[in-house]
C-alpha cells in the first residue's frame, strides 16, 4: 500500500473551513484515500493541529483520527537524538529553525523510505533532506 506524510499545516486545514487552503487540501485528502493511499504523521503533528485548532474542529480531528483517517506513528525516546540532531543543523544554518514536528516527520520518511508530503510548509520541507540526501517530494 502506497503511503505518503501529513503535515500539521494540511491537518488543520482539512479542518479549518476558513483555511485559504481548505477547499483543495479536503480534495486532495479525498482523492489520495479513494487511491487506497494511506495518510501517515507523528503525535507532534496531531498536537501541533489540535493546539491551533478551535473547537469543534479540534475534536473532529480527533475523531477522525480515531476513525484511522491517518494513521499516527509514535517514537522511542532514544530516536529524539536524531531528530535534535536535524533540528540543530537545520537552526544553525542561519535560516528558519526546525521543529519538533517537522524533525518527526523527517524521522518518519526516513524510517518508512517515503519521500510524499502533504505541506504547506513549501519553503522548509524544500531544504530538508533525508539522511541520505533525497529531498521531499511536495504535494
């Protein structure tokens, strides 16, 4: 089964109906699912979107969540190493700095050999690459 990652941003705008991004980020969720393509993220994602979301549309992330409308991917504590690891090279390089949400979903791609994103962080997931170099392809 194909698989491709959900950032924060589009969690919350497949939410938000006053999300700019709302319209396509719904059609697109809507057309990978019908694919058979599995949506896949990490817990700093979800709670990124959960803090930034109002209710109700912060429960019906949960629920549609909970309805494995993406599935959640949790960590071991010895793999935040690595993700300190690229969040400092990538804060250090004197640009944006990454977070722990983003620094997740490199970890993710790299653990599951997945290169698909769902963002609407274009500027950061360009300059991210996997350890072996590969780079994001956006969606």
């Amino acid at each position: 089964m194909k698989s491709i990652l959900i950032d924060a941003g589009p969690l919350i705008a497949l939410f938000a109906r006053d999300d700019r991004h709302y319209q396509r980020i719904r059609a697109l969720v809507h057309e990978v699912s019908e694919h058979g393509v599995r949506l896949l993220t990490t817990w700093p994602c979800v709670v990124e979107a959960s803090y930034l979301l109002k209710p109700p549309q912060r429960f019906e992330l949960l629920q549609w969540i909970e309805r494995q409308g993406v599935f959640v991917h949790s960590f071991e504590t010895y793999h935040l190493g690595r993700m300190a690891q690229w969040m400092r090279r990538y804060t250090e390089d004197g640009k944006r700095e990454m977070d722990l949400a983003d620094a997740s979903l490199v970890w993710l791609a790299d653990e599951m050999n997945l290169t698909d994103i769902l963002t609407l962080d274009i500027a950061d997931f360009s300059r991210y690459r996997l350890p072996d170099g590969r780079a994001f392809r956006l969606l």
